[in-house]
C-alpha cells in the first residue's frame, strides 16, 4: 500500500505546530497503525529527520497510552484503540489526516503527544476506597451479586485513554470520571464514601478545566472499550443526592 | 564476599512469623523523618509506596509512564493465585508452595516460596476490600479457575484482565497516598544511576523526559520495582518500554545479577507475521483445553500449505500430525509452557511449520466446535476468537488458529536476599526486577501474587528492620557522589548524541534479539552461545560508534530513551549467554541441547547445579565474576519432572 500521511508536528508546547505531509510506501495491511508509524520513523531517521513523536506501550489494546486523532475520529475508524487498529482498515493510495487529542486539560507535549495528568489528579481527588494494607476483612465475607459485581466491572474497564474527552465537542471528562464514581458506588466497599467520592471527583474535573456534560453521546461512541453512559446518568445521581446532603465541610 | 540469603531459621512454616517479630521496628514517630524511593509503579512498586505512605514513611514514586495506571502489569490477562481453598479441592498452603517449587523445576528458595504462598490470601482479601471487581459466582462469592501447572482451582481472575484490575487497585491505593501528601509522584522520569554513599544506597539519578534535566533525589532506602527484561529479545510479548536500564545500572553498581539466562517463553502467542513487526501478542493459554495443536505430518504437505497450492482444510487426518497428543499422551496439549514451546520448535525446524513464514502451528478448535457446538466455543473463548481476527484477519471459527511461542517472562532479575535486599544495602528489588521465587519456570497467575506478595506484605516489614539501625538524618544530595552519578549520566547522553552513526536504534535492538532468539531462546547449545557472544560483542562495539540518535537531550525524544535502554540490553545480552553457558544442565525454561534424557526432555543434574548463579560485575568489557548461592531442599524431594 501507498499511503499519504497528513501529521500534526509541534516541537513543544510553546510551539505553533502545523501539519506536515509525508507520503509512506511498503505498507502491509498486516502492519497495526502504529507499526505503520514505526516504518515511516525509520525512513525519517534514515533521513536524518526528527521522527514523529507518539505515545504507545503495550500495544495490546489495554495500558490506555496511545491516543491519536485519526481522520476526525479518536482512535480512528473503529471502536477500538489505535494499538489495535490495522492497515486493513485503509485503502491503498488514501490520505490520512493524524491529530493530537485536543483539550485544554490535555496540553500537548511534543507532535502528537500530550498530557493527560488531569486524569491521575481526578482519581486522586476520590477514585479510591481509603482502606490501607491488612486489616481487612476475609475477600467472602461479603457477597456481591455477581449481576452487581458484573455491572463494577463493565465501568472499571476504562483504560484512561482519554478518547472520551477528545471525541466530546465540550471535551468533557464525564464519561472516564463516571466510570470511576460507579464502579465504586455499586460495590459495598464503596459505599462509606459514596457521597465524599462524587463531589470530590466532580470538582476536580471541573477544576482541571474540561467542559460540560450535553449528553451528546459521543463519548460512548468513540470509547474503545464500551464504557456506556448509563455510568454518566448513575455519577450525576450521586453527585445531586451528595450536594443535597453533603458531608464535605 | 559470602552470598547470605538470611533465611531465618526454624520449621519452614514458622519461618516467615518468626522473622517479623525479630525484625527491628521503627517507631511511629521516627517513620516520617525517614525517606523510601520507590521506582517503578507497576503492581510491586504502587503496592510498595502505598503501603510504606500509609505506615507513615515519605515516599518518591518514579515511573517513565505518564500515569502510574500505564506499568506493564495492566496487561497481564490470566489470573492471581492464592491458597484460600474456597473450592474445597484440597488447597493449602503447602500445596502452593509445593507446585511453585516443582513448576520452577527445584531452583526456587524453600523459605521465600513459603512465604509468598502463605501471604498470597491475604491478597485477595486486600484487592476485593480496595474495589477489585473479580469474577463471582451466582451466589455472591469469588469464582476461581485452574491454570497450568496445578491439580487444583485457585486462580482468581477479573474477566481477562486481571492484571488491569489488580493494577488499578494499587494504583487507587497510591492515589490516595499522593492526595494525603505522603507519596510525591514523578512520572515521565526515568532512574538513570543509583547514587550510594559510603556503600549505601542514598538515592537516584533520574531524567526528565520531557525536559531532558538530569535530577538528583536523595533516601534513606532505595527500592527498584522495574519489572523483567524480556524485551531484550526485540519481540517478546512485553509493553513496548520494557526495559533492564534501572537493574542494569545498579548492577554496575555492586547488586549482583541472579539466573539471567532464566527466561520463559509461552507456547500461545500470535506469530510473527513479518519485518514490521514490533511486539507478540500473547493468546490465553486456557485455549489449550479445547483447541489441538498440529502440523502437517510431512514437510512436503507443509511447503504446499505454505505457498497456498493446498487449503488448510483439506489435509486429511492421517496428513496432520497432533505432536503433543502424540508425544505426551497423558498430558496431551496440556503439557508446561516450556514443553509446548520446545515441541513446537521442533516440528518448525524440520520443516513443518505452517503460516508464510513457516514459524508456526495450528491450534485447531474444529473437533471442538464439532463436539460442543459453536455457541459453547464461543461463550468460552469469543474475545480471545475477536482479538485473534483483528489482529490477524482469519477467523478461528473457520480455519485453525496459528500460533508460536514468544518470550514472556524472565525469572532471572537482581539477586536478593529473603529481605529482598540486594547485594547493595539499602536497595531493594521486589516484582519482576528481582529473581527470588520461581526458579527456572513461571507457573502461570504467580507474577501477579508476587508482585503484590512483596509490595504489600513483605517490604512492608523488611525494610523496617534495615531503616531502623539508619540514622533518619536528611541525605544532602548535594553531596560529591550525587554530582559524580549525574555528570556520568550527562556524558553518557552527549556520548550517544554524538555518534552522528548510519543505523537506526531499532537496528541493533532486532539485531540483538535475533541473536539471542536464535542461541540463547528455546534451546541452546555451548557452541551456539559461545559463537553469540562474540557476535554480541561486535554488536556492543557497532552500536558505540555507528548508532544513530537524533535530536537533542533538552526535549521529548524517544530515540535517545531508546538508545539508552538498548545500550544496557546489549550488555545484560552478553551475561545472559554467559550464565547459560555456564549452567550445563536443562531445567525449566534453560534448555540445553546436550543435557536431555534419551525422550528428548530436561535433564537436570541436582549435584552440580542446584544454585542461584549471581553475577558480579567487575568493570567495562571485563568478564564478570560468579557468585554461588546453594540450594537447600528440606521440605521437597526433587524428582525428575514427567508428562508423559
Ligand atoms: C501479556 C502478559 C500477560 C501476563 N499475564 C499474567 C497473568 O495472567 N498472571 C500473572 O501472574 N502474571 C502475568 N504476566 C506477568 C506479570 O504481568 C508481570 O510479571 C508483572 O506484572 C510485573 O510487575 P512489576 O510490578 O514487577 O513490573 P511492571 O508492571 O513491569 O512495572 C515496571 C514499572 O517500572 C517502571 N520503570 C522501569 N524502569 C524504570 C526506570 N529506569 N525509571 C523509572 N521507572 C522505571 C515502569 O514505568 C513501570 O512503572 C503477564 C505478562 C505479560 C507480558
Ligand atoms: S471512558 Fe473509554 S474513552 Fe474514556 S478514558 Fe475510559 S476507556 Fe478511554
Ligand atoms: S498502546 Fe496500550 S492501549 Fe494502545
């Protein structure tokens, strides 16, 4: 496959950055996206060139860390995570337009990277259950439904990506942070801090600077890994049961 | 000097309380003037600093992720071991820590297996109270499966990702520790040097990988969470950053290396499908208990195959050979990683193998969907089906999966004793990055426990004892040493930036790989390693002067990350090859030509062999020094292990 690449580079933060083309051949449809990126870095070096910048570790589909906007859609056309996207998805002689996430609370680093640390601040603020090592109870002491336990582990399966946020026109965090805020309100071991949890979580995200929540459904749409928004409606009932009630002083 | 394990005496199953309650304590109020560094956030390192934060020490937690959230462990997929006995199969204790021992074919610690099996239920407990959402039954309680290697069910799992899960556990539980202020997080910086003072362990050199700065952080105690080294192979089925840099270094600086040649290769892995390639991916290998695994029984079938002259499903069944089947017919397609992954080496270099590249065989599901019916197939196994059609564009349901073995774990890692110190005092090394409990063999849903084992339970109590005779004094990190360790880490990337060479960085690390894949993978020979090693050195002298790093050190480059990180993969590459050619026995994942039974499988020989080889090293291109551990089994009788 021939292929024409249309890249956003920007050396660094403070950088303008722009598009830049570059046009890729010997491209098999095995090859995943990013091994298609590997090639194209390898013939800039070659060249003495400043390879493109992107995130990626496990490739697997499951650390969360890459990202990369791809003809207008997070992780491109498929609901799955540019790791696990392959050529296939692409015809030979196309053009294919890579772009950073783009959000206030996700400054850009360098080309394609960016900052997603908001994400780690917003678990800190609450995405916990503040127990500490030992002391805790037998693991069956208390039974969970395993309709219940399911549903925890349906939201616990986000990966962090952040493709929510971009594919959002607000660039709302509704749908990462309420992932979080459900996984723990359905389990009884989250249940002490249900009220403290949401509010804290909520105003971090806000403090961070991502928009509001229009329920457009986007977010839902471009997750790679199906995290719905039914999370999104659970989050906003213990964020207004918390503030009626709130035990934060 | 003397290798002293300190193992605590007494009976084997009072080892581990006995210690504890002779371990000096730091008392509460002291704890908060002492400071721990803890690199690498994965589930040893985040279940450390949670752990140490909580007890009151101050913590530094280092990763070169962006998010502690992204450490090689979230992608671990199986399951964790624990001996709860919730299934009332006959679990103990004593049964994990026998199958441990056994599975790491008897080069395993007694006294540090022990431990991690009798700590290993108090995981679980601590996971499910954090939120961990694993697998339950319809009435309420935990669900278990069984794994390799074992007769009983006592692996606890969260969908296919429990190593996410578990992850995301610890990493809450460090989250929590940051908001209190006990734990400052620096990610995006990579520990480039161990700074020791007067013989101590006293702090790190790291760089800012965004700013390139080289930054000096001083402790009390030191503590390496780095995970293994698999990538050292180029293809293995590790995240992409995987890497020995932090080991490596503080190897140089006097912590010994133990087993480096001890390393696992997994049986199920996508093959290789061409040049491009980057990492494997690994398939459950709970598809062994369905699928059959074969290879056209004749190579002139095979070539056939190969060049699409003949269609998979025609092959008759006298055509196909069921290798496995018919090699281990009481075990069948169930035999050890190591067996499978040796088998399958086999039947590709005669010539049988299957896929383009001929380094493949197939695991076929047919006589299953036949027996079971597809919905059963697919209810056991879809994702695992869909993850394999993404990836490779064929559809199991219609055409035999193919599969080949791929580099997945290393038991070898930096020595430590039953403290998880390290030859260095005060630098500790827990999870993958240290090669204590097992042995020459990994049984499958025991890296997590180990991991967790030594961040939650066991450092909690070691260190204690070691920070206790350390005055709480602030180390000064202006101090000389500090200064030397950072100018070294400055040369050294000036060094790499001014090559100005032809070849990619990529170059030599497939270069590497190669080479170790071929001599020092699923099987070896002494001719074979003595050839790679000096094929390595040549490597090592190519790269210095023909590397190619572009850009600069003052901004995010991921070639000059890079370069850095093969550069110490060539060395540990080298001592690799040296501690298998030094081992003259086949255990576990060690295979060595000349050393096997007239069936073709691992012949150990107990009365040279049963010792942790640790390596000292002993300066630039010199050979290093070997350091013997013995090993003493007084709770096991070794046995020569079988699956026929
Ligand atoms: C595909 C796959 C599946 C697996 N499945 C299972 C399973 O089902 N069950 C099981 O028990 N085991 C499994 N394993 C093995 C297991 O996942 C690992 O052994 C284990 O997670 C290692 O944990 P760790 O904390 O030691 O290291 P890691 O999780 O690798 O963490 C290493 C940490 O160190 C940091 N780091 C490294 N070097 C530096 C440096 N120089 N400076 C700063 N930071 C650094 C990294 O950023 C990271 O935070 C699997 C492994 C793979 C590859
Ligand atoms: S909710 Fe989905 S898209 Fe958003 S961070 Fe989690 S996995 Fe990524
Ligand atoms: S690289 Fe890990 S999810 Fe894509």
């Amino acid at each position: 496959m021939q292929l024409t690449l249309k890249i956003w580079r920007q050396k660094n933060a403070s950088d303008k950055g722009g598009f830049v083309t570059y046009p890729v051949s010997d491209v098999s449809k095995d090859m995943s996206f990013l091994e298609m990126l590997d090639v194209l870095n390898e013939n800039l070096t070659e060249k003495g060139e400043d390879p493109v910048h992107f995130d990626h570790d496990c490739r697997e589909g499951i650390c969360g860390t890459c990202s990369l906007y791809i003809n207008g859609k997070p992780h491109g056309p498929l609901q799955t995570t540019t790791c696990q996207l392959h050529m296939r998805s692409f015809s030979d002689g196309q053009t294919i337009t890579i772009e950073p996430w783009r959000a206030k609370a996700f400054p850009i680093v360098k080309d394609l990277v960016v900052n997603r640390s908001a994400f780690d601040r917003i678990i800190q603020a609450g995405g916990y259950v503040s127990v500490g090592t030992g002391g805790v109870p037998d693991a069956n002491e208390i039974p969970i439904p395993k309709t219940i336990a399911d549903l925890a582990m349906d939201a616990a399966q986000c990966i962090g990506c952040g493709a929510c946020v971009a594919a959002c026109k607000n660039a709302s965090a509704m749908l990462f942070t309420s992932a979080k805020v459900s996984q723990l309100a359905l389990l009884p071991q989250g249940q002490v801090e249900r009220k403290t949890r949401a509010e804290k979580m909520v105003a971090q995200m806000d403090a961070e600077g991502f928009g509001a929540c229009t329920n457009t459904g986007a977010c839902e749409a471009e997750c790679p890994k199906g995290i719905s928004i039914t999370n999104i409606a659970r989050m906003n009932r213990e964020y207004f049961s918390a503030v009626v009630s709130s035990e934060n002083v | 000097m003397i290798l002293d394990s300190k193992i605590p005496a007494g009976p084997l199953a009072e080892k581990w309380t006995k210690h504890k309650f002779n371990s000096k304590l730091v008392n509460p109020a002291n704890k908060r003037k002492y400071e721990v560094i803890v690199v690498g956030t994965g589930l040893a390192g985040a279940s450390a600093a949670a752990s140490l934060a909580e007890l009151g020490y101050n913590v530094k937690a280092f990763t070169f992720h962006d998010s502690p959230r992204r450490a090689h462990s979230i992608a671990a997929q199986g399951g964790i071991n624990a001996a709860k006995n919730y299934q009332n199969d006959g679990d103990s204790v004593f049964r994990l820590f026998y199958d441990t021992i056994k599975g790491g074919d008897y080069r395993a610690r007694e006294a540090n297996v022990y431990r991690l099996a009798e700590v290993s239920v108090k995981i679980i407990d601590q996971c499910v109270a954090q939120g961990v959402p694993f697998a339950r039954e319809y009435g309420g309680l935990l669900a278990n499966r069984s794994f390799g290697g074992a007769q009983v069910s006592r692996t606890f799992y969260a969908r296919g990702q429990t190593g996410q899960q578990l992850l995301l556990g610890a990493y809450s539980a460090l989250s929590r520790q940051v908001a209190n202020g006990k734990v400052k997080l620096y990610p995006r910086s990579e520990m480039m040097d161990v700074v020791m003072i007067d013989g101590h362990a006293r702090g790190i050199v790291t760089r800012n990988l965004i700013t390139g700065a080289v930054e000096s952080h001083s402790a009390h105690a030191v503590l390496l969470c780095t995970g293994g080294y698999g990538n050292v192979f180029y293809l293995s089925t590790n995240a992409m950053g995987s890497n020995v840099t932090a080991a490596w270094r503080a190897h140089k600086r006097g912590a010994y290396f133990a087993n480096p040649c001890f390393t696992q290769i997994h049986p199920t892995c996508i093959p290789v499908s061409g040049d491009h390639q980057s990492k494997l991916t690994l398939m459950s290998e709970s598809l062994r208990n369905d699928g059959r695994v074969w290879v056209p029984a004749t190579k002139e079938t095979a070539e056939k195959l190969r060049k699409g002259q003949i269609n998979v499903n025609d092959i008759k069944e006298e055509d196909r050979d069921y290798f496995l089947e018919r090699k281990y017919p009481s075990f069948g397609n169930l035999v050890p990683r190591d067996v499978a992954s040796r088998n399958a080496k086999y039947v590709c270099d005669e010539g049988r193998g299957v896929n383009e590249t001929g380094e493949a065989v197939f695991l076929d599901f047919r006589d299953a969907i036949k027996r079971d019916g597809k919905s059963t197939i697919e209810s056991k196994y879809g994702n695992l089906f869909d993850m394999y059609k993404q990836i490779t564009g064929e559809d199991p349901y219609q055409v035999p999966m193919m599969i080949y073995p791929a580099v997945h774990y290393t038991m070898g890692g930096l020595w430590v004793d039953y403290n998880l110190m390290t030859t260095i005092p005060g630098l500790y090394a827990l999870g993958e990055a240290n090669f204590s409990d097992h042995g020459a063999n990994r049984l499958g849903a025991s890296a997590l426990m180990q991991g967790l084992a030594d961040g939650y339970f066991v450092i909690p109590y070691t260190i204690g004892d070691y920070l206790a005779s350390t005055p709480p004094k602030p180390v000064d990190t202006t101090h000389p040493e500090f200064q030397k360790a950072a100018t070294e880490v400055k040369n050294r990337v000036d060094q790499l930036l001014k090559i100005n060479g032809k070849k990619s960085v990529d170059y030599f690390h497939k270069k590497l790989g190669k080479i170790m894949w071929n001599e020092c993978g699923m099987a070896r020979t002494a001719e074979g390693l003595k050839k790679a090693k000096a094929e390595i050195k040549q490597l090592k002298k190519d790269f210095w002067s023909d590397v190619k790093v572009l850009g600069t050190n003052e901004e995010l480059n991921l070639s000059l990350e890079k370069a850095h990180r093969v550069a110490d993969f060539i060395e540990l590459g080298e001592l690799m090859i040296d501690d298998a050619l030094n081992r003259d026995e086949s255990c576990g994942g060690h295979f060595r030509e000349e050393f096997q039974t007239p069936e073709g499988e691992a012949l150990r020989d107990d009365e040279n062999f049963a010792y942790v080889a640790a390596w000292k090293y002993m300066g630039e291109n010199q050979e290093e020094e070997l350091y013997k551990e013995p090993l003493v089994f007084e709770n096991v009788k070794l046995t020569q292990r079988s699956y026929k």
